[in-house]
C-alpha cells in the first residue's frame, strides 16, 4: 500500500518542530536491500535495532517521511522480522510527488525515518478463503495475506495500468492466485471485476477491498446488493486523486 502525500499545508511547519517530533515518536531505518521487481516496482528491506521485537499483523502500516515529519508516505509491510529488526515493503512509483521521488531514488544505506507498525486495514475476523480486490498498491497486502496462513485460499484481483510490470511484480513475489484487470478510460475494467463477486460469495469467501478510493466503494456496494454480511467485508481506501492523507 502507498498513500498519497500528507499534511497540507502542515508541511510548512518549522523544521525545529518537524525534528521534535521526528525524535519523539518516529524509528529511525536504514535501506538495508533494494530489489528492482519490475518497472516503478521496488522491494525495499529497512533494518534497524528499534524496529526489533516490534508486534506486526498483516493490515497494518508503517508511515515513511518523505524530509518531514508533517509529508509521509503509508505502506504495507509485506513482512516483518522482529527477531532481525527487518521489515520489508513493496513501493510502486504511479505518480511524480515525493513519495514516487523518494522510492526511486533510494539507494541502500540511505536512512528514512518512519512511524508504526500500527491499526491499518483490520482483517483478523474475516472467515473462510479470502478475495483482496484492489490495485497496485495492494499488491503487498495480498502478498501478506496469502503469506500469512499458507493453508488459507487467497486470490487476487487487481486493477492495473500496466498489466506486464505488475504481472512481473507479482511473480517476483510469488503470489499465486491472481487476476489482473487493465485500466480502461471507460472504467469498465471494475465492472468486470464487479463480476467475479457473485461466485466468490456463494462459495463463502470474506472480502478485502483496499486500493482506489472509487473501486472500493463501488465494490462495496456490489457487495452489499449481493446480500454479503458486513462482518465478511474489511475495507480501506488507501489513495483517491486529487486526495492526500486517505491513509
């Protein structure tokens, strides 16, 4: 998961108060491996002591500043070592902000500081196999996800601009049940997942939906029509356009 930029006109603050509060309540982490997995997708490890015996749950975010504490970036780890003190996240580049400029131009070694684990998307009572809708930048979560129970069913259905990059993000991480569903100016491409719900729900599955402020209200009301209780949907969107600070 990747947010859009945070904080407004916050981002303006003094930068004694941005380094207060980056001293205060913020990990420091180093770049400790950078895998290039696809074209705007990179694999970024960070590392540090602080981020050691650190409880992490699938769902949940981490904050990244992007030269101020008041200018973040959220993402989803896809995993996290507590032991080690290594969490990994999947960054995809969809934009030209800061965010996008900070991922691509990490290098290893470079430090960043960053504020989390913590409550992101809750999925911990969804029952039965799982279907995660979203987009690009619900690619980790569904890696987390399938990772998380190896015995659990978890497809994916996603939404996508560029459907040979994320095809390759995707087998790079080793997710196997996907389907990727190419962005049309129409925006035909959610009917058609819209779609894939009726079956999904006669066979039982719980519904995550993440990725796209529009896709997962449309879907949720798909999903609502098609009488699925609310206690089998987790839902959060994570950027919309034009919007900052969703997530």
């Amino acid at each position: 998961m990747t947010s859009p930029d945070m904080g407004g006109a916050l981002a303006k603050a003094p930068g004694r108060l941005s380094q207060a509060i980056t001293r205060l309540f913020m990990r420091a982490a180093t770049v400790a491996a950078i895998n290039d997995v696809a074209d705007r997708f990179r694999l970024v490890t960070l590392q540090d002591d602080s981020l050691a015996r650190v409880a992490w749950t699938p769902g949940q975010k981490v904050q990244i500043t992007m030269g101020s504490a008041f200018v973040a970036r959220s993402y989803t780890p896809i995993d996290w070592d507590a032991q080690r003190g290594r969490g990994r996240i999947l960054g995809y580049a969809h934009g030209d902000g800061p965010g996008s400029a900070w991922l691509l131009g990490l290098r290893v070694g470079d430090g960043c500081n960053l504020f989390g684990p913590r409550r992101s998307l809750d999925v911990a009572g969804l029952r039965g196999p799982l279907a995660v809708f979203g987009d690009e930048t619900s690619i980790g979560l569904g890696y987390a996800l399938a990772q998380a129970d190896q015995t659990r069913s978890v497809a994916c259905y996603f939404e996508v601009s560029d459907e040979v990059s994320t095809g390759q993000a995707v087998t790079a991480l080793g997710i196997g049940r996907v389907r990727l569903f190419a962005r049309r100016s129409d925006e035909t491409q959610i009917a058609r997942m819209e779609a894939e719900l009726p079956g999904l729900a006669e066979a039982g599955a719980s519904f995550v939906l993440t990725g796209k402020a529009g896709t997962v209200q449309r879907l949720r009301q798909a999903l609502k029509r098609h009488q699925v209780a609310a206690n089998r949907i987790a839902a959060k969107a994570y950027w919309a356009p034009g919007k900052t600070g969703l997530d």
